[in-house]
C-alpha cells in the first residue's frame, strides 16, 4: 500500500491514502513496479431488490487491475474482462445469494438506487476473508480521473504489485 506522508509546520502525519496519479507514475516511473490499483469506497450506496432498497456499506470503486495486485478467487466470470466497462462491477458469493438466492449470476444486473444507474454482474468472488483490511461485498468500475494533480490528496487507497526480485525497502 501507498502512504502519503504531509509535512506541515514541521509535524508529519501520515495517510493510508494518495494522490489520484500516484500508482500509474510509480509504474510508469519505476522499472520494479509492475502494476497498480486504486481503491475507494463508495459512501451512502443502495441498491434494489425488487420493491425493496438496501443500503450496502462494503461498496468500493475500483480498477480491474485489483484482480492482478490481490488473490480473490472468482467462482464465476473473467477477470481479464471483469471491471473493464463502466457499468460493471462484480460482488461476493453472500451478495449473490442475497439479490439472487444463487452465485451464478453472471450477466444479470443490479439496480443502483443511488443514481438509477444499472450494472451488469462480471464476476462473483468468494467473500473476503475476515482478517483482510478492507471488507467488501460490492467493486464497482472506477473510471480514470480526471484529477491529475500530485498534490491533491484524495480518498484512494493505492497499492502496487512489484515484480519479482527487487529491495521494496530501497524502492
């Protein structure tokens, strides 16, 4: 992960987030940094189902490069293809169930109540792990900002994959 570090009147604290550029100039910049992701959540999210409206608190924006960087065994769909479009998104085994009372639900669509934007499934995980940092039921497509700014902080939680062999402390 990516930590931001403010300087300000000689006190330093430090952020578990980063400016919107970081992961793509870290990998454009240095030869060791194999990819990156950018992760945000999605606050005040819900969903329908059928007459009802559900509030879904583990919703993040993603890229469709977290399935490269972390090992989120898909049960069903691609994750070569999964996130790639803008309405995508791809949800856990128990949220399958809870909209769908099955996990094959590849190709069906959810219903964001939020802004009536309609999503189609591209894939369904196992659900994350208990002792991950970030709990998620829900990845939505994050499309590429249009923040450039290095010194903007923003709400994303970065991380980086590096290839094989390099001194991460050096790095």
């Amino acid at each position: 992960r990516v930590n931001t570090d403010l300087k300000y009147h000689g006190n330093i604290t430090s952020f578990a987030i980063a400016a919107a550029p970081v992961g793509e100039g870290l990998v454009n910049t240095y030869p060791e940094v194999e990819k990156s992701v950018r992760i945000t959540p999605a606050l005040n999210i819900r969903f329908r189902r059928g007459n009802d409206i559900l509030s879904e608190n583990n919703t993040y924006y993603t890229e469709s490069s977290i399935f490269d960087i972390f090992t989120f065994p898909m049960i069903y769909g691609d994750f070569k293809t999964s996130l790639k479009d803008p309405n995508s998104i791809v949800i856990t085994e128990s949220i399958a169930k809870k909209y769908f009372n099955r996990t094959n639900v590849v190709g069906q669509t959810l219903l964001l109540a939020t802004d009536s934007s309609v999503h189609k499934i591209t894939g369904v995980i196992r659900d994350i792990p208990v002792q991950s940092h970030f709990k998620a039921d829900f990845f939505l497509h994050l499309t590429r900002p249009t923040d450039t700014r290095w010194n903007n902080i923003s709400p994303f939680s970065t991380y980086i994959l590096l290839k094989p062999g390099p001194d991460y402390k050096r790095l």
